[in-house]
C-alpha cells in the first residue's frame, strides 16, 4: 500500500519501484491487497522488469482461481487490456469452473475474448 500511496501523491516514480516488489514479497496471497496492488502493476506492466511482470501475471490468475471473477474481469478489461493474451495464457493451470465462471462474466460485460479450455456459449445468461 506504500507504493499505491506514494504514486498517488506524487506520481509515477520508477525509483519506486522497490516498494511494489517488496510488496509481493512480504504479502503475496493477501486479498484485499492484491485486488488493489493488480490492477496498480497492470497499469504500470510495461515499465517492470520480468520478474515483477510474472509476480502480477501469476496474481492476476490466482485472483481468478480463488473466486474473485468481477474484480479480475475489471483487471481484464481495464489496465490490463493490453496484456491480455498473457494474463488469459495465464489461466490455463486455473481451477475449470473458475475459469468458466471468469468466461461468463466477461461474456455478460460484452467482451469476446478466449478463455483457455472453456468453450464460449454465446448465450451468457446460461
């Protein structure tokens, strides 16, 4: 929350950068935290080296695998738009019925995207 804070006072700083990367490290499965801390590193994904790029990608599918489908839907199609062929290529090892729960919301939203081994009904109020 440091970073999230530090960035809204005073703006994108790449000097900052050790704040978020100490983050993931410190609290990497908190909930309430990765919802936010996702969709600040989404926003800034081409800016991170590798290895915090694979920290958000990997938090981007555990969001969907632990049920959190509306907040992961809005990582999606919001800052993480232009990531997405690899934030979807992600959800390949998630858990079927959360990635088709994950498919059906995106669906509802409108947003026509390929969701690893879920087969896309065209009627999403099934």
């Amino acid at each position: 929350m440091l970073y999230s804070v530090e960035v809204r006072r005073s703006g994108f700083d790449p000097g900052k950068l050790a704040r978020l990367d100490q983050s993931y490290e410190a609290g990497p499965r908190e909930g309430w935290i990765a919802l936010h801390r996702n969709r600040v590193t989404l926003a800034i994904f081409s800016m991170l080296n590798d290895a915090l790029q694979e920290k958000a990608v990997s938090e981007f599918a555990a969001m969907v695998d632990s049920g959190f489908i509306k907040e992961a839907a809005f990582n999606l199609t919001g800052a993480g738009w232009v990531q997405q062929d690899r934030l979807l290529a992600s959800l390949s090892q998630v858990d079927i019925v959360s990635r088709e729960a994950f498919a059906k919301r995106l669906a509802r939203d409108g947003v026509r995207v390929s969701v690893p081994g879920v087969e896309v009904d065209e009627r999403w109020w099934r």
